[in-house]
C-alpha cells in the first residue's frame, strides 16, 4: 500500500518518462519525415513512382516482427505504420506537386 501522497510523485515521475518518450517519437518522426523528402527528391529527378507497393509490404512486415520482440499489439503496428507511410507519400507528393510548378 502507498502511504500518504507517494503514489501521486510515482505517477508524476512516470509521467515525465512518457514524455520524455513521447519527444523521442517525435523527434524521429521528424527525422524521417525529412528522409521521406529526400527520397521524393531522388524520385522526382528519376520520374519514379511515389506508391512503390512492395517496399511498403516490406516496412510493414519489418515494423510487423518488430512490434511482436516488443510485445506490441500487431493491429496498433499496423494501424501506425500506415498513417506513417501515408504522411510519407502525402510529403513526397507536394514536394514533387511544388517542384513541378
């Protein structure tokens, strides 16, 4: 049992840790967000295609396996790298859209 209010300091230090955790998330989607870009670029000068189908099977699969070691559920993986790549070729369209103009 907790005595007086140490469980409200154990729930405000696990609460930092989330964020903590939470700012590392965004700073790596951040990051490869800027790596997506940097592929559109490459894409763009080539006249390749943004939608590359089996490279996206492949990350979800790889993202898939990575989530089970981390006992992950699979649909919330699944869930996340789609909206995930769907940013990614949302950003890959408009730098190729603005390229274009």
């Amino acid at each position: 049992m907790w005595q007086d209010d140490g469980w409200k300091l154990e729930i405000k230090r696990f609460r930092d840790m989330l964020d903590e955790n939470d700012e590392e998330i965004v700073n790596k989607l951040g990051q490869r967000m800027q790596l997506c870009e940097k592929i559109g670029e490459i894409k763009s000068k080539q006249g390749l295609s943004i939608y590359v189908p089996q490279r996206e099977r492949e990350i979800l699969e790889k993202r898939l396996e990575w989530g089970l070691k981390h006992n992950l559920r699979l649909k919330f993986i699944r869930v996340l790298f789609k909206v995930i790549i769907s940013e990614s070729k949302k950003r890959q369209k408009e730098l190729i859209e603005i390229k274009a103009c």
